[in-house]
C-alpha cells in the first residue's frame, strides 16, 4: 500500500511552492522579467570558465571508461585528495583524502552526516532560523528536531534557549553558517562559545556531541566580513559543503562531508557514510563532475554581484526604516516583515508582483526572505515597487 | 554517539571485497592484464559517441545557467517526456512524462520504489538468485526482505515457494530480469504466471501487491532471446531503469521509476518520490547528464561484444561438462561451482589467478558468478587458465 507518511507530505500546504506558482503563472501574464522574485536560491551566475573548459577538455581527451565508470564506493580519490588539499591550504587544517566523502550537494552531505552519529530517537538540536530542509533530513533519520529560538537581534545563537535545548540524547547541534535565511555569519565569538557548551554538555551526558555544520555559502563572503572555518572551533565537527553556490553548479549535485581528523570516529565515520549510501541508493556524486572540479576545486563564479544586490536592498531597507541585520555573505536577506503576520505581508506583496518568502518556515515568526540571487538591473527596477508596496500598503 | 548499526557493517566479512583486494594486490605484483578478474560488473565498453558528442555541444552552446542550475523537484521535463516517449514507442506503453521519476542510477529508483509502496515492518518478497544489493535497499526502507529459494533448474521463479512467501505483510514484489547474476530473462510466460499470482494474493489481502522490477540490462539481451517488458503483464508495477549498463555511464548515476499509468496510486507515487528524496538528501540526478541523455536516450554502446564473451565462456563450461544455464543476456554467467562450497571453490580459483564471485551472497549456495564484462582477448587467454584449473583440482 502507498506509504501514507509520504502521501501526506503531499497534503501540506507549502506557502513557497504557492508563491512560485503565482510567479510563474504571472509570469506567462505580464512577462517573467516583470515579476520581481525572489524566492529561490537558484544562482544566477555562469559557472567558471575552466569548470567548463575543464569538462570539455576531459570529454575529449579521455578514455569513456575512465571519465564515466563506476567510482569507488568512497568516492574518486583525486577529488578526495583535491578537496582535503583546498581545506588544508585555507583553513591550516590536516585533513587527509580519507576524512572527505563526497555527496550529492550539501543535501546529501547533512543526510549522510546526521545518519552516521545518531541513532532513531536521538534528537538533533537546530538553531532559528534554519534552512527548512532540515526538518527532512533530521527526520529521515529517525531523529527529533529541536529548535532553538532565534537571536533576532543579530540572528547570531540565543545561548541561554541553547543550553537548556541539550538532554541525554542529544546526538549534534546542526549549524548553518553563512545562514539561509539571514545572511549572516557567525562570528569567531559565537563559534568559541559554542564549542565551550558542547565541550561541556558533551562531558556533562557522557558522551561526544556532534557538530554538523552546513556551509554551502562558505565562499561568499562580503567585504570586511570575518569567516572563520567552523571546524577550527571545535574537533567533532562534519562540515558539509557544496559546489552548488561557489560555482553555480547545483544542478550537478556535488559536495561533501569533511569530518574532522580529530573527530571522535574520524577513522570510521567516511566509511560508515558509505554504509549509508548503499541503503539510501544514493551512491555516490556524477563521476565526471568530480573529476572536473578536482581540477578546479579553488576557483569560483563572479561572486561580487551578489554584494551589489545586497547593498542595493539594503539601502532600500534603511530609507524605508524597516529593521534588517546586514548579511556577511550568501544571497539571503532577512528583514523584519511590516506587519506581525510575515505570510500577509508576503500575500500582499504579491499584488506588487514582489515574491517575498515567510519567515515561518524557517522557524521564526514576522520575518521574511529574499534570495537576491538575480540580475542587479532586475533589483534595481524591483527597489522603487518595494517601496511602492510599504508605503500604500503599510504607511 | 556512532550509529551502531552502520559502524557494525563495517565488521561484515565481504567476500567480493576479499577477492576484489586480493586482485588489486595480484595485479601490482605480476600485471593487472594477467589477472583473470571477473568480480566486478564494470561496463567495459565505451560510451556511445553520441553522448560524448551531445555532452561536448551542450557545454559549448548552453548558459551555464540553464545546463548546470537546479532541476525541478520531480526532474528534467524533457529528460522525463524522452524517457516515457521511448518507453511507449519500444514496448506500446502509455506512459507520460509525469510517470517518470530520474534517480540516482537504479540504486535510487529501487530505494525510492520499495519506499514509496511500504511501510517499515512491512515484507518485500526477493527471487534468489538476487543482487545482493536488494538487502540493503530493503532494509533501509525500514522493511523486511523475504527470500524466495531459486529454481536452480533454469533460474526463473520457483512459484511453489514465491506462493508460500505471501503475507498480510507483504507490500511488493521485487524482482530483477535479465538477472544478477543468473544472466537470464524471465519468459512470458513466468511474467504472466507472476501477474496472476499478484492478483490473486493482492485479492487474498485486500491490498494491492506491488511489482518493483529492477532492470538495468534490459538492453543487453543476446540473439533469438524474446524479452518481455515486465510492466505490459501487470499493471500495479514500478519499473527502474539505469543508463549505466546501456550507455556504459554507470558513474554518472542515472536512472528512472517508470510508474505504470494503470497503477494504483500512479497520479501520486512521482510526487511521493519527491518528497521521499527530500528525507535522504538525494535530491535528483546530474543535471547535464539527464540533459544529454534525453538527446540520445535510445542509443547504445557496441553490446554485442557481451554476447561473444558469454559463448567463449559457455562453450568451455560445455566441454568441461559443468552445468550452467545459459544466459539471454546481461554479462553475467552463473554456472554450478565444482564443490558444493562454493567460496571454497572462488578460493582454490585464485591459485589460477582466476576472480570468481561465490553465489552465497545471492542467496544461493554452490553456484559461482562470472561478470565478463572484460577485453574478448582478456576472456580468450582466461580459457585455458580456466579448464586448467578445474581439471587439476577436480578431475
């Protein structure tokens, strides 16, 4: 019989499968290029040239074997090697090509990560507000979702609601940092403070408490902003990582799990994710792709048009004096909604053609999102309709 | 915590694993051309030129944006609509794009199938000899695997047993033709013995008994052998698919559900996949590699190169008088190994530098598997070196 869990998923009212559907219904109306959206982290960027050049070079001078058979069960050793090299030389880290295990995006590498140091019933502690994919992941896992109220002040960690989140079966802290929804990125003083109270919940309960850190937007970083390495804080940390954001190639579903070699595990955790993989079906990320990002592992898309964007919103933001915490890197802003309810405000937005997410499913309530992952012109025509939609709807 | 139950599989003794270490550690000390391996069901041929040419095109003519950004939840719409159109054209199916969901190679679609049509504690009835695989996908949907003993006569299904092996519990069907690793194809007139019987169990339980039909050689059939396409003979059938085999991409991990349109629950199980996939983080295949796939989606590597393999290693079983069933297609032969244990048998085989697979991992004792998915001329010095072997052991 239809596995009922799943049927029902397929009830749920999803406010941003709504609004995309309005966007692009009224898209085929009035032109796409006259609806203001952004509710999707798709980036808008082109890949770097020598991804591309890469790839082509590969389909042409190798052997089809070679370049499209089966890779090992633990993924293909040069990006292995490649990546654990990337790590080592940017964040003074010792990986070695054993700690890294490549997955299909950062969606892949927390799946994986959370099955590995957790068992059914365990409970995974994530921090408002969050990447609402997490609530899958977690639960796929057979593991309880606990959420820790958002700081809105800073949208850094609320540490006192965070201590009193830790129990008995607390198996990982689950961190995104720089953060879908807020943009932000937390600070050297949060992530010290931070491994201070897992050290101590973590001696407190008896035993390690993970932390799974989830940075697909690691490599955009706004100027000025500090990025610490998140592993650096704290050893038992898996940090999941994507190619998605920094090349603009999430399509191609390539990332990875880097378990710190300090990690309690360490030795244990990249083939246990392999044990994983077989039960998930999920074997492994496309071969090719591994193989031409190897190549390439440092380099990055244009990434600075996404500061421009920010900016542009931002001021916008300030002279509407609405309460926004400035973003330190990813595409994602998060300002405060200008009425309490954030579904209404975004609803009503919509009559604009400005498609703004709420903040509810990220776990916080009166926010919303906007992924400015668009063309700048398109931010600058949208600017004067959002202040349009503020001042007749709330002034 | 380590997860127990993972970290544990790592203890398991793997027997293919041994040999594949033995090999790999054999081939560096006297050449790995002189190692008659044939453990690993590696596709040995080259892509077809089509692929690489359509890949290199793509890269050339594409924004990157539109070749390598996200896909839609439920996949690639044109790679969707070339799958279905060539299904209906190949075997005067009526499927539609909206029955196909791409998966990570046919790992992905069997791990989506088996938890679309289940819930945990439910039964999932295998066919020995099975792919050893199925264990895992099973497991892994929280399910029970339930063997049926093998007609070790002529490897179709023991129907006396299968009726036995029906339960209130039991959810679906899984079987696996041409097989891994028997090497045959299910006759029309198993397939429409297994349709009645489906019918009459899903009657006897009031539910309906689902069909999962893996089939990843379903284009490597060899001459003058008729194969059915499972899915015309009954209509409550998920069928998976994989371009590894086909296209000899197995690293580029693509493949298919095809959901029959007449199933119970066919408007609901591609979306039920999708949310499915959210839970284990797999989140769609490669996106240029469904893009290019979908250009070419009936093309083919040069097959035939199988079947010579097959009859070079058919006709030296014949003349040492060893009983195998000869396979219809695949580039497997599962022949009865020359003692009754048959990982003593692969063992002694190794002094030859001769890798056979024992079939106790397929759920049966006694048979060896052979994957000749090699060089003919590697399979031609192999001969010799063969009949040696058993002639000195066991004549």
């Amino acid at each position: 019989m239809l596995n009922e869990t799943y049927r029902e998923m397929l009830q749920h009212k999803n406010v941003i499968r709504e609004l995309s559907e309005f966007a692009t219904a009224r898209g085929k109306e009035i032109g796409y290029e006259n609806v203001f959206d952004f509710s999707l982290g798709n980036p808008s960027l082109e890949a770097p040239a020598s991804f591309t050049e890469k790839m082509t070079e590969l389909l042409r001078t190798k052997n089809t074997m070679t370049l499209h058979g089966y890779t090992p069960t633990l993924g293909n050793p040069r990006f292995k090697e490649a990546a654990a090299e990337s790590l080592n030389k940017r964040y003074g880290m010792h990986y070695t090509a054993q700690h890294i295990f490549p997955t299909t995006g950062a969606a892949g590498a927390v799946a994986h990560s959370v099955r590995a140091i957790s068992k059914p019933g365990d409970e995974v502690i994530v921090i408002a507000p969050y990447f609402s994919e997490y609530t899958p992941y977690v639960e796929g896992a057979g593991c309880v979702k606990k959420v820790v109220p958002a700081d809105t002040e800073a949208f850094q960690i609320n540490f006192e609601e965070l201590e009193k989140t830790f129990s008995e079966k607390t198996a990982a802290v689950l961190i995104n940092t720089p953060n879908n929804p807020s943009g932000v990125v937390y600070t050297s003083e949060t992530l010290t403070q931070l491994a201070d109270m897992l050290h101590k919940q973590s001696e407190r309960f008896g035993h390690v408490i993970y932390l799974i850190t989830d940075e697909p937007y690691r490599d955009i970083i706004f100027e000025g902003v500090e990025s610490p390495y998140v592993s650096s804080f704290y050893p038992h940390t898996l940090s999941c990582y994507s190619f998605a954001k920094s090349m603009s190639i999430p399509g191609e579903r390539l990332g990875y799990v880097a378990v710190h070699p300090d990690c309690e595990g360490a030795d244990v955790i990249v083939p246990m994710c392999g044990q994983i993989s077989r039960g998930l079906g999920h074997n492994c990320p496309p071969s090719v792709i591994m193989q031409a990002v190897a190549e390439v592992i440092d380099d990055v898309s244009d990434l600075s048009v996404y500061e421009t964007n920010m900016n542009l919103i931002y001021e916008t933001l300030r002279e509407l004096d609405m309460p926004c915490v400035k973003p330190g890197g990813t595409f994602y802003i998060f300002p405060k909604a200008a009425e309490e309810d954030a579904v209404a405000f975004c609803k009503k937005a919509t009559a604009y053609d400005l498609i703004l997410v709420p903040s509810d499913g990220f776990g916080v309530k009166g926010f919303f999102r906007m992924a400015y992952c668009v063309d700048t012109e398109k931010v600058k025509r949208a600017m004067p309709r959002f202040k349009q939609f503020i001042t007749e709807t709330y002034r």
